[in-house]
C-alpha cells in the first residue's frame, strides 16, 4: 500500500493546545484520535499513514483540546470550511493548509460572495410587481455577451446569448429535451 504524507504547512495562529489528528470519510469522520494524530513540525504538523492505491479522500483536520473538547478546522471567519480531497496514488504528500477552526462566530462576518447589485427596480406583471436586481462586471461597456435571468425559484437560471441590445437573442434554458417525439400521458 501507498505511504502518504499528511503535511500541514503551518497551524493557524488561534489553534489551540491538544491532540490534532485527521479524520475523514475513510475513518466515518471518527473524532477518535487513535492511530490518526499529527507529530507537531516547528511551523505544522505531519502524519503518516498507508492508504489502498485509488482511493479517493475526503479529510479534515479535529484537535481533541486537554479538556476533551473536539474542534474542527474551519474557514477564516470561524465556519465550516470544505473538507481536502485526494486521490491516492502511489507513495505521496498530501497539503492540507488550515485557515481556521470552527469557533462561535460560525462564518459571521464573511465577505458576500457578490456584490450588491447595481440597479434595481420594480416590473408590472399580472401576477402582481417583481422586483428585478442587476449585476454586471465592473468597467463593463457596451452589449454584454450573456444574460441570465432567473425567477427566484430553486430552478436552473434561463440563459440568454447574443447581441440583446439589437433585439437578437437566443433563449438557453441549459436542460436539453430527451431525443424522439414529444407524447402525451393517456387521457390528456
């Protein structure tokens, strides 16, 4: 079986005193330490571990503070953060850069990932107003080569392509229909 070397480069500086160790889909995201736990580096920590060839992995970093409190790593802002994942091929090192450790600020205080739009306003339909909200890079000038346009329900966005400002467009609902003919259920 494959040796692989679990390299953290360097501990964030709010890691607290106690046991890491890594667990992962391959140990049902024990929070056991047993068998798993980093030797600490000057900066980091490593571990060792023999793994079967192919396999693919999902991991995390927990520390198991002195008092016997699990924590896990977590984003700059204190939430959740992806776990790492690795498919196992030959002998290997695996990076696992920590940002943070999940904390009671549970991802409070993280940057929006866009920007407040940059227009809106209210459109008349016969279902009652619908407020329409626009976004578009910065610097941006002239026709935009895509427009996405999207209801507010949890459906795909419908795509329009081409030259909208000459009132050319093509609809895109990015779903293809099945080949053959369209059918009708019985009794319809």
């Amino acid at each position: 079986m494959p040796q692989v070397r679990f390299e953290i480069p360097a501990l964030p500086s709010d890691t607290p005193p106690g046991e890491l160790f890594l667990t992962g889909e391959h140990r049902d995201w024990s929070s056991d330490p047993a068998g798993w736990s980093f030797g600490r580096t000057a900066a980091g920590a490593v571990l060792e571990a023999e793994l079967p060839e192919g396999e693919l992995l999902s991991v995390k970093v927990r520390v198991r503070t002195p008092s016997g409190k699990i924590l896990e790593e977590g984003d700059p802002w204190g939430g959740r953060a992806p776990a790492h994942q690795a498919v196992i091929r030959e002998d290997m090192t695996v990076s696992l850069p920590l940002a943070g450790w999940q904390d009671r600020r549970a991802g409070q205080g993280r940057p929006s990932p866009s920007a407040p739009p940059r227009e809106e306003f209210i459109l008349p339909a016969p279902w009652g107003e619908q407020p329409v909200r626009l976004w578009w890079p910065e610097g941006a000038t002239g026709n935009l080569p895509l427009l996405i346009l999207h209801d507010g329900q949890k459906r795909g966005p419908q795509l329009c392509r081409g030259e909208l400002g000459r009132g050319r467009r093509r609809p895109h609902s990015g779903a293809r229909r099945p080949p053959g003919p369209r059918r009708r259920a019985a009794g319809k």
